[in-house]
C-alpha cells in the first residue's frame, strides 16, 4: 500500500501534538509556524522542503528521511538528530536554536548552521567536512573525535574544540576565534 503523497502544500499554525502530521512524503512543501513539539514525527520523508518558525522541542523523528530541507527560526531543543534516516540526508539551519540537539556519529558533511544557537549541542564522532557555522553561538558544544577539515569557524563564537582529538586539517577560524582552540590548556591571552 502506497504512502499519501503532499506535493507544493503549505501547512500553516498547524498543531501537530494531539493529532500526528500523516504519516507519507512530502515534496516542496512548506510548514511555517506548526507546532511538533514533544510529538511524533518519526517515518516520514521530507524532501525539499522548508520549516520556517517551527518548534521541534524534543520531537521524535526516528527514521525521518530529511532530503533537502531547510528549518529557518525554527525552535529545536534536545532534537535527536542521530535517530532520522541516514539515507539521502542533507539539510540546512538558519537562525534555529538547536540547543541540547545531538548529531552524534552522523554524516552531514557541508551542513550549514547560520546565526544558530548550538549550547551544548553534540558532534561527537560526527562527520562535517566542509560545514559552516556563521555566527553561531557554540557554547559548551561537544566536539569529540568529530571530522572537521575545512570546515568554516570563522565568525563563529564560544566554542572549545580540542585540535588533538579532531580533525581540523585547513579548518578557518578568527585571530579572536583561536581562543576556542587553547581552552584546554588554560591559558591566560591579553
């Protein structure tokens, strides 16, 4: 039996807590100020679509296929990304707080987070070559065994990463941004 099929559809203040988003794929669609969180969004395909003031606030989406998608201003707390089909992903944060979210072992190579706030977010052994975080605030971020090769930290701020436990071959930082980078050494720079 065929899942239902949503092509250029437009969901708006739709509270998707009580009653579940139905379960099918999305294509081009846009939800703008729904309401997911603490809910269930688990098995659905999204591809190319957009997600502008949503809140996701510990949203369940186990095996979620995320193909394309942007969240714009979208409220993300303790979201468990690591849990969403791996397959075909790709996808881009701008202005979202992500607090408390975790990408753990995942592989989002050129992910970009925009004027994000990532506190306490964990990238743990994940993959984000190439990634850019332009103006994010990465405030007790976990960065641990994380790929990180070119990846563009340079107007990014409070972050600590370790350079002897990450990879950060051809990484671009900030002169200010290189604090970051001494954390654990505790070194006093005037």
């Amino acid at each position: 039996m065929a899942q239902p099929f949503w092509f250029d559809q437009e969901f708006t203040k739709q509270d998707y807590t009580q009653n579940k988003l139905p379960k099918g794929d999305y294509e081009n669609c846009r939800f703008v100020d729904c309401l997911f969180s603490k809910g269930f969004l688990d098995n659905q395909n999204f591809v190319e679509c957009t997600f502008e003031g949503c809140d996701f606030t510990n949203t369940n989406i186990a095996h979620t296929i995320f193909n394309e998608v942007t969240f714009v201003d979208c409220k993300m707390v303790g979201v468990q990304f690591e849990t969403c089909n791996p397959m075909v992903l790709a996808f881009q944060f701008t202005g979202c707080n992500l607090s408390v979210a975790s990408f753990y072992g995942m592989e989002i190579p050129k992910t970009t987070f925009l004027n994000c706030k990532l506190h306490q977010v964990d990238f743990s052994e994940a993959n984000l070559k190439m990634s850019q975080f332009p103006n994010s605030d990465l405030e007790n971020a976990i960065f641990n065994h994380t790929q990180l090769e070119q990846a563009d930290f340079s107007s990014a701020f409070n972050f600590s990463i370790d350079p002897s436990i990450n990879t950060l071959k051809k990484s671009k930082f900030s002169k200010e941004g290189l604090i970051g980078l001494l954390k654990k050494y505790d070194i006093v720079v005037t």
